[in-house]
C-alpha cells in the first residue's frame, strides 16, 4: 500500500476524530511532495483528491450528528408530551373511583386523596335511588336503563356493520353501471357536518313517525352503509382480497353468494370484530343520542346524566353516590376493551386496518 493511498474506508462509517488524523497526515505527506513537484504531480494530485474525500465525509458526519441529536431530542420530547397527555387523562377517571369508595363526610374533607377504608355502600344506594321518571312513559332503575343500553349498543352497530359490510363488498367487488356515483355520494355523505343536517333529519323523523322510537331508529339509522370511516375500512380490507378466491368458488359450482359467505366473511370477520367492539364502546357511552332522538327511553349514560343534573333536589344523593353511578357505568366498556385489546390492535396498522 503506497504511503498516499487512503487508509480509511470510503464508504464506511468512519469516527470523526480518525478522519481528522487522516486528514493531517495527507496535509504532511502533501508537504514532503511538493518539495519535488514535477516528479510528484501524479501523488499529489491523490493526495489532495484523498483530503476532499476526508473532508467532505467530516462534514456529512457533523450533519449526521447533529441529525441525530436533533432526532433523540424530538423523540424524548414528543415521549414526555404523550406520558404528560396519557396522564392527564387518567386523573379525572381515578379521582373518579377512588371518590366513590368514600362517604360524603370523608368526602368533604379529603377530596383528592386516597380514601381511609374502601366503602361499598355508594354502590348500594345507587343502585337503589337511580331511578328517572319520565313524564307519560313511566319510570326506568338500573337494571331497566342498562337493558336499554346493550339493545341500543348492540343492534345499532350489528345493524351498522351488517349493511356496511354488504355496501363495501358490493362497491369492491362488482362494477356496475353507477357504482362509481354511489361510492363517491357516499363519501360525500360522510363528509356533511351531522350538525347542519340535524333540522332536517329531525323533521324527517317526525314525518316518519320514527322520533322517539328506539327500534325503528335502529333500523333505520342514517348511516347504516355509509358509517363513516367503517366504509373505507372494510372497503380497504375487501380490496386487498383478490378475485381469484371467488372464482374458486365458481369452478366448484358454488355462486356469488356463496363466494361472499364461505370466503370473503370468513376473512374480513376480524376486521368486522374490531369494527364491532369500537361502535360498541362507542354506543354504550352514548347519551347525546337519547337526549335529542329518544329522549323518552333514557338509556344508562343518559340515566346518569339526568340523575346527576337533580341528585340533590330529588334524590338526595351525593356527589360520592353520582361517581359511584359513573363508576358502575364504564366497567362493561372497561371490560370489553381490556378483553379485546389485542384483536384491536393486532388489526390496526399505520394506513388503517389490515384485512
């Protein structure tokens, strides 16, 4: 190896302070030949074209550096914000339950602190002074409140799902004149801010005679196939199915329905699952819904927001009761997430769902 060569590897990645050694080396060895220049042009002209390379790699090592520190920085800081939001919302929901573990006076005197003895009787009391009385319609307790709740969580997304699966195979699979239109009146329809088309759905309801009815309304929800980022998820997982297992199908006799039933369901019912809890969680928590559409038939979130609005005037409850009353409430959804957690996010990935 002559004395000019470059010891170092080009394309390699090379500590700085090794490439500065090189650097002054080939500036001495630069020295010692220009003392003899015309019998040297030809080492010389390397040795400068080697102190380039050196230099230029110096400086994509500070640049690199500097990405570097600038990257780990960026992270350890989007970290602490996310640990900070994380924790900002599991404040309320502890303070929530610790609270319902203590009585008023204990209450009035330690409200943010650990309760002294894990009391049960809020519980007990809710149970027995949750009742709302609905003028013309009767009275509803806990147990009749949370009936409705799962007939609403689980026909309206049953409901939902179903018809949006179908929708989404459809438009998928098959092309046909106006498939296009609808696909794209659908998204469109997703896209109308609900607030602005609540009047007119309100007006159409009446004129249905649907208002205040709780079956009917599931069976005619507004977005039964167009269920918002429901469609575009199935319509993706659908997509990624090719034909060729339909056509399978058909070599064995089997038909269009069969196609859909034996091969494509089976296949997308993962997604389908997770879709499912999601609209669940979502349903059960849902009280806006009773208030404007079935304000008649309250179901438990509505429950706790009405008996929360009059704990004190008419029920004589206090605020360890009210909490007590949430507390049971989440503990269904809780529960059903915590079991389902892994097929949730084992189906979710960066783009949306896989199939």
């Amino acid at each position: 190896m002559n004395e000019f060569d470059l010891r170092i590897n080009e394309y390699a990645n090379v500590p700085s302070k090794d490439l500065r050694k090189e650097i002054i080396r080939l500036e001495d060895l630069l020295v010692i030949y220009r003392k003899d220049e015309e019998n040297k042009k030809e080492e010389i002209s390397q040795v400068l074209n080697n102190i380039e390379i050196c230099k230029k790699k110096l400086g994509y090592n500070g640049k690199e550096k500097t990405r570097i520190i600038f990257d780990r920085t960026f992270r350890w800081i989007l970290w602490a914000v996310l640990v900070i939001y994380c924790f900002t919302l599991l404040i309320l929901p502890i303070w929530m339950i610790l609270t319902s573990f203590k009585d008023p006076l204990e209450f009035t005197s330690n409200q943010f602190g650990f309760p002294s003895s894990f009391n049960f009787d809020n519980f007990v009391s809710v149970f027995k002074k949750l009742e709302i009385r609905i003028l013309g319609k009767g009275t509803y307790n806990m147990l009749g409140m949370a009936g409705i709740s799962l007939i609403y969580s689980f026909g309206s997304t049953f409901w939902g799902v179903l018809w949006t699966t179908l929708m989404a195979y459809v438009l998928c699979k098959y092309k046909f004149i106006g498939s296009r239109v609808i696909y794209t009146v659908g998204i469109i329809i997703m896209i109308v801010p609900i607030i602005g088309s609540g009047p007119s759905a309100m007006m159409i309801r009446r004129s249905l005679g649907i208002y205040d009815n709780l079956l009917l309304s599931i069976l005619t929800g507004p977005c039964a196939c167009f269920s918002g980022l429901n469609f575009l998820l199935l319509y993706g997982a659908f997509k990624s199915l090719p034909w060729d297992y339909a056509e399978a199908v058909f070599v064995d006799g089997g038909g269009h329905w069969s196609a859909f039933l034996k091969m494509y369901l089976p296949m997308a019912l993962p997604t389908m699952t997770v879709i499912f809890v999601l609209g669940f969680l979502g349903s059960w928590n849902d009280y806006e819904s009773f208030m404007i559409w079935f304000p008649s038939t309250p179901n438990l979130a509505y429950g706790l927001y009405l008996f929360q609005s009059k704990a004190q005037a008419l029920y004589k409850s206090s605020i360890t009761e009210i909490m007590a009353g949430f507390t049971i409430v989440i503990i269904p959804t809780v529960t059903l997430y915590l079991s389902s957690q892994k097929l949730i996010l084992s189906k979710f990935t960066v783009g949306g769902l896989k199939g």
